[in-house]
C-alpha cells in the first residue's frame, strides 16, 4: 500500500465544496484509537505522526490518544463526520457508516498479506475510499489489523465442526457473529475491555483476535488453545474528517497522504515480523498451537457469501468481485 490510490488533484477537487483551504498555519490533529501502545495499529500511527510532522517542518501534529479515551469506534465515526473529532482508526464499526464494507470482513475473502496489500492499492482500494468520502471521511491509509485466529479453552479447533457448542465471544457485529453461528459455535459480542473477565471466570470459552491482542491482554493466562484459523483479515482504517482535511492547504494534504503511506508500509512490516514471534511467545507460556485445516473453514463459507451478499446493494457485491480480482 504505497499511496492512496485516488490522484491528488482529484483528492483536491473532489472535497472543493466542503470548505476551502485556509492559509497554512500549525496544527495538532486529535487522533483516537481502540488499542494500547503496544498495538501494531497504534506504532504505525506513530510513524505517521513523525512523519507528517517531518514533512511540514513541524506545521502539522498527531496527538494519539489509546484505549478510545475519546470515545468508542462508533462514536469516533460520527464525531468526524461531524468535525468534533479530527482522526481515528477504527476496525470492524466502519460498517455502521458504510454496511458495504462488511465485504472486506467476510471469511478467507483475502488469501494472504499480498491479496491484501494487492486489493487496497488497486480498484477495490479506490472503491473503498470513494465509499468513505461519500461519507465525509477520508481514508489517510490502511492499517495493519492481523488475521484473526481462534482461541479458547476446550479443545484444538481444526475443522468448524470443533467449534460446535463453544461459546465464543465476537466484536459487536452481526456479520462476525453470523460466522461463527455458522460454524457450529454459540457466538455472542462482549466490549472488548471486558473480554478477559468473561474469559477467566468461563462466561466465554473463547474469543476470536489476531496474536497480537492475545499476547498484549494476557488472554494466554485464561485460555489454553490457539488454533490458526485466519478466518478474516482485520483492516484498520486511518481515517481523517473531510472537512478537517479540506482545511489544509494542497501541499499539507499531500504531506498527509506520504505519511499515511509511512504508515501503512510500517504497519504491514510490524505485522508480517510479529506474528511468527508472538506465536512462539505464547507457546512458551504453554498455550497449545496448531494449524487448522483452512480447506475445511473455506469450504464451509461459502454459503456466508451468498446470503451477506443477497442482503446488501449491488456495491458489495462489485467489492467482493474487486477484491476476488486482485488475489495473486
């Protein structure tokens, strides 16, 4: 993902109508996010936040604030559409603001980091963000989110029909619970900052997460399995209020857009090095590892496909045929 895929003279027309650029002066963009410090998503907004401030000569900061101190992702969203809030990152509740995306969250849709990195540089990329203007924000980059595995308490899940019975806890959407209801599980969301509570005191089996949050929330100390299931890939959007972007002048848009750039390349870096380390990690503090059989989980969602995609406008389905296009 190496620059956001719409030109940048389109970028500048596109957004004319919203508020035209001030005169250059400094500025400190609030940014929100879901995670802690340690999050892949939050050391790449790190990067753009140095970059953006090397590109400007100091003219533009980023302000990062963890653990949604300013708000939840739902409510992020709404506070740049309305330009209470300057930038975010937020995940899977982008589809409160365009259910369309939910395509991008369907199960093995992406193959690897190179069908991700191939579908978000190119016409699925642009779609997405065209999705997202339309909506008064603008993407700065895709983030690195991981690809989420399984884990949980009571047994290896090799096959969907290991997860029958279980109770695993999802994030709050209807799409992600459909899936693993699916499978055979009894899924059910939970806000995340109470997920390792639930897990300990058996309130949950399981859960569904990248590595990286089953290492930095300790969720190794309350379950003993992880299964590699990468059922989905987790992107994490940048995002910035169109009418806080069309107040800069063109050169600091620019400036925006590169240290987006930064970021995404980071992040993808961050995650491609970090996952067979943290795996390691947790094998050591004796949780169970294995590989499920993807074939079997593939073949079993399918039938997700048609009925999500039966539900939603033509545009999710043009995205799903945009990124099955880009698969090497």
């Amino acid at each position: 993902m190496t620059f956001r895929s719409l030109t940048f003279a389109a970028l500048m027309t596109c957004g004319a109508a919203i508020a035209a650029p001030v005169a250059a002066q400094d500025v400190t963009f609030k940014l929100n996010m879901p995670g802690n410090a340690e999050s892949i998503a939050y050391k790449s907004a790190e990067r753009f936040a140095e970059k953006v401030n090397e590109l400007t000569d100091g003219a533009i900061s980023a302000e990062l604030f963890a653990n949604s101190a300013l708000g939840d992702q739902e409510s992020s969203l709404e506070s740049m559409q309305t330009g209470l809030l300057d930038m975010a990152t937020v995940e899977t509740p982008i589809t409160s603001v365009v259910p369309e995306l939910g395509a991008t969250a369907l199960p093995y849709i992406f193959s690897g980091r190179e069908h991700v990195k191939a579908a978000l540089d190119g016409e699925a990329g642009k779609k997405i963000e065209q999705m997202l203007l339309d909506k008064g924000l603008r993407v700065v980059g895709f983030l690195e989110g991981g690809f989420r595995q399984v884990t949980n308490d009571v047994r290896p899940i090799n096959t969907p029909a290991d997860l029958d019975g279980i109770k695993i806890r999802t994030p709050g959407s209807a799409l992600r619970i459909k899936i693993f209801n699916h499978y055979g599980a009894n899924a059910s969301p939970l806000p995340f900052s109470e997920l390792y509570s639930a897990l300990q005191t058996g309130v949950f089996d399981g859960q569904e997460n990248p590595v990286i949050w089953v290492q930095s929330q300790r969720f190794y100390e309350v379950q003993d399995y992880l299964s590699l299931t990468n059922h989905l890939y987790t992107i994490t959007y940048l995002l910035i209020s169109e009418d806080k972007f069309q107040s800069l002048s063109d050169e600091h848009k620019q400036a925006m857009l590169e240290a987006g750039a930064a970021a995404e390349a980071h992040s993808i870096e961050l995650g491609t090095t970090a996952d067979a380390e943290i795996v390691g990690f947790l094998e050591e503090q004796g949780m169970k590892v294995n590989e499920a059989d993807i074939a079997a989980f593939t073949d079993a969602s399918g039938a997700i496909w048609t009925e999500w995609a039966a539900e939603q406008p033509a545009a999710a389905q043009e995205l799903i045929d945009l990124i099955v296009a880009a698969r090497p």
